[in-house]
C-alpha cells in the first residue's frame, strides 16, 4: 500500500494534487448551486443568471471540476487546461459579483469580489510555480 501511494505522489505531486482538490471542491460547489437556494448569490451572479440559469452554472462548476481532476492525473505540460477550466468558474464569478457592485444592482456584491478573484490569482500562481515539476 505504501509503494502505491509513494508511486501516485511521483506521478501527481502538488501541482496534480492542487488541480485534483479545486476539482472536488468546484463539483461539491456546484451540487450547492444545483440542490440549494442562497439569495446573495443569485442577486451577485444576475448577470450570469440572465444568460443561464444558476443550475446550470452549477453545471459548469461541476465541469470544470471534473476537468480539474482529470487534469490532475496528467503529467506538467499537459495540463495547463485543466488550471484554465478551473480559473473560469471562479473568474466569471468575479466579474459578475463586481458587474452588480458597479451598477448598483446588489450593492453589497463588492465585498465578495475579492474572494472570487483571491481563488484565480492562487490557482494561477500554483499553475506558474508548478510548471514542469511534481514535487518541490
């Protein structure tokens, strides 16, 4: 059982460990979107809503979740789409959540910005720091 785990530790390391647990958490995201009603949530992503509605953005978290995961089985250099689908559910968020602060729409949404685009920037900075290495 050891060697097995010490063999999945060479082949994914931290870059393939990251992309793997924001894809869980993207799909169990969007379950949330899909099975649960929150308020400011709508009220923030109202632009989104208007081009689809908020299950089926929960959808698309899910996607890019399973992107996420099987991105993260890959080796470095052939994965760098997976950090792209797993930046875009949280980037879109983001320009949403400030689309409703700047028009006043939902006032309140500019507080959440910064959470939204704090997720793009780490998962960007793993994506460049990692590239080409496994483990560090």
């Amino acid at each position: 059982m050891r060697a097995a785990s010490a063999r999945a530790w060479r082949h994914l390391g931290w870059r393939g460990l990251a992309l793997a647990g924001i894809g869980s958490c993207w799909i169990v995201y969007g379950l949330g979107l899909i099975l649960t009603t929150r308020g400011s949530i709508t009220s923030g992503t109202a632009p989104l809503i208007r081009i689809m509605c908020i299950q089926a953005w929960g959808g698309v978290w899910i996607a890019a979740g399973v992107l996420g995961i099987i991105a993260g089985t890959l080796r470095p250099g052939r994965d760098m789409w997976g950090f792209a689908a797993v930046c875009l559910p949280p980037a879109y968020w983001a320009l949403s959540f400030t689309a409703t602060a700047a028009t006043g729409a939902y006032e309140v949404a500019w507080a959440a910005v910064p959470i939204y685009a704090a997720i793009v920037l780490l998962i960007a900075i793993v994506a460049v720091l990692s590239r080409g290495r496994t483990h560090g």
